[in-house]
C-alpha cells in the first residue's frame, strides 16, 4: 500500500487572533492578511504603564504545485497557522 502525505504549511502569526486572521486559498496561491491589536496596560506602586501594539500582515506564498482549495484544512492554536494542502 502507497501512502502519500499531504503537504503542511506552517505560519507563525504571533499576537494575531483567528478572528483578526483572513485566509484565502486558490490552488495556485495562499493570500493571508492579518491585523495586530495588542493593549496591555500595568499599575505598580501609583505608577500607570500602558503599551499598544499595532500592525497590518499581509503575505501571498505562492504553492509550487496545484492544490485542491477546496479540501483544504486549517488549524489556528497559540500563534501558529497549520495549513493542509492536498495536491490536485
């Protein structure tokens, strides 16, 4: 018995939730776009810190080969994007 393994791609986001994440597959290209919005603000000793962090990501990776878009399985856990690709 044959057994081919599904090609994975992996994309570190850190800081980017899922629900800031935009992700579209062709089956020739991965288009991501994302936005960061990071506050965090910290009181110690009468004293206020407040820091922002703000950013855009937008990245096209193109696929060396064609994919099925339409059988495509994402995963999104702790920064890190795990894409299945199945080859057409």
């Amino acid at each position: 018995m044959i057994r081919f393994e599904v090609p994975t791609l992996r994309i570190e986001l850190p800081g980017i939730y899922a629900k800031h994440l935009d992700l579209k597959v062709t089956s020739e290209a991965v288009a991501i776009t994302g936005e960061r919005k990071q506050e965090s603000q910290h009181e110690d000793k009468g004293m206020r810190r407040s820091e922002f962090r703000y950013g855009r990501l937008q990245r096209v990776i193109p696929l060396p080969t064609r994919i099925q878009n339409d059988k495509v399985q994402a995963e999104y856990q702790n920064g890190m994007l795990c894409l299945r690709l199945p080859k057409a």
